[in-house]
C-alpha cells in the first residue's frame, strides 16, 4: 500500500529552466509534507516543508506547493542549476506525537548543461 | 557538531549470520528513526525510539529484527539469522525533538547478504 507516490522516476530538465517535481498521497491523515534530496551512498537531505494549513511555501529557488482537496503536491525548482540533479523524495507525516516519516519511490532530476 | 554518525558504512553477511548496525545521533539528539531503503523503492520506516524506549517497532518484521538505544552509546539495529532479502540500506535518523522536519539522516549502512 504506496501512500506516498511520485510517479515520475526521472525527469530531465535544461539548466536554468523550471524543474518540476510531482508526489500524490491518498492518506488523509498526513498533515505535514516534506521534500528531501539525496546524492548516491549519501542519507537524504532535508530540503523544504509545508504544513496542511497553507498552500505555498517558498526558499530561495525552491517552492513547494499544496492542493490539500486534490492530496497532491509539487515542488518547483528554479533556475534549475546542475548541482540540483540528484534523487528526490517527497515525503509526509501526521503530527501526532510520533513523526516517522512516510516516503515516495523517488524521482531522479537530471540537469542538463 | 558533528552530523549522525553510521557505521559500518558497508556490511557483507553470509545467509544465517547476525548483522549489527549503529547510528550515533547529533550532540544533543535523544530520538532515533531507522529506515529500510529496498533497491528502487523509497525509504520505509522501520522503528522510533527515545533513550532507552521503543516508541513505534510497527514498521519491524515481527522476527529476527530488534533495536536499541540505550541511556549510554549508539542505536544500535540488530538483525538476526540475515536473508538475501535483508539486503538493503538502512539509515537511522536522529532529532532533538522527534518533529518531522527536525529529523537529520545519517550516510547510511548498505548491506550485502550473500
């Protein structure tokens, strides 16, 4: 039972373009949304959340949004720059005391020179 | 500060045989996640604990898998009588607070059961 899906396992975008990542979830529980990164023989790296009671939240060239109706969202990269490709995981939890983390398959980013 | 520290790195283990895997939480860490990376799948919880208690084990196989944090030292992930399909890498996480965002991952342990 995948709760957590990207269904994209690659994406491949030009350097300095918009990169978009995608993740769907079907457990109405998860109220808090994570998107982490991760380089080979490396742990994952926190790279942006956002909590079910907003829809946007952005860090410098990174924007993840939230369409709480839909149980989808995506994650904006831009410009888009080759230190980017790597492995990314979205990931959720339900703040309920205990916050393991539920992950997706992954999509692999490459960015083209 | 240093980050989470796992070791071994890498681990080859012969069917039957126990592995043991550790993780050393950041300064100041008093919780521990442990995940299961399958080739080409996402990482899977496996178990919670806060010094010295299990929180949540209900992401364990119900046999030969067991972990600890005890007050003093590593967590340590232990897995008994290994099978082809423990192999896997496994990272632990650990956080100040247990909160989502607050968790930071270790490198990792690759094991390889032969």
């Amino acid at each position: 039972d995948q709760q957590v899906k990207q269904n994209s396992p690659s994406l491949s975008v030009q350097e300095g373009r918009i990169s978009i990542l995608n993740c769907d979830y079907t457990n109405s529980m998860f109220d808090y949304f994570l998107w982490y990164k991760k380089y080979p023989a490396e742990g994952p790296t926190f790279l942006i959340s956002i909590s079910s009671i907003k829809d946007k939240n952005e860090d410098g060239r990174f924007t993840v949004f939230l369409n709480k109706s839909a149980k989808h969202l995506s994650l904006h990269i831009v410009p888009s720059q080759p230190g980017d490709s790597a492995v990314y995981f979205c990931a959720a939890s339900a703040q309920d005391g205990n916050e393991k983390l539920t992950f997706g398959t992954g999509t692999r980013l490459t960015i083209i020179p | 500060n240093a980050g989470v520290m796992q070791n071994p790195r890498h681990l080859v283990r012969r069917r039957g045989q126990e592995a043991r895997l550790r993780c050393s939480p950041m300064k100041g860490h008093s919780h521990v996640y442990w995940y299961r990376q399958l080739p080409e799948e996402g990482l899977k919880f496996m178990v919670y604990l806060q010094k010295e208690n299990i929180i949540d084990e209900s992401g364990m196989p119900k046999e030969r898998f067991s972990a600890e944090f005890p007050k003093e030292g590593p967590s340590i992930l232990r897995i008994q009588q290994v099978v082809r399909g423990d192999s896997a890498a496994y990272f632990c996480a650990s956080s100040p607070t247990g909160l989502a965002d607050t968790q930071y991952f270790g490198p990792g342990t690759r094991l390889t059961v032969l």
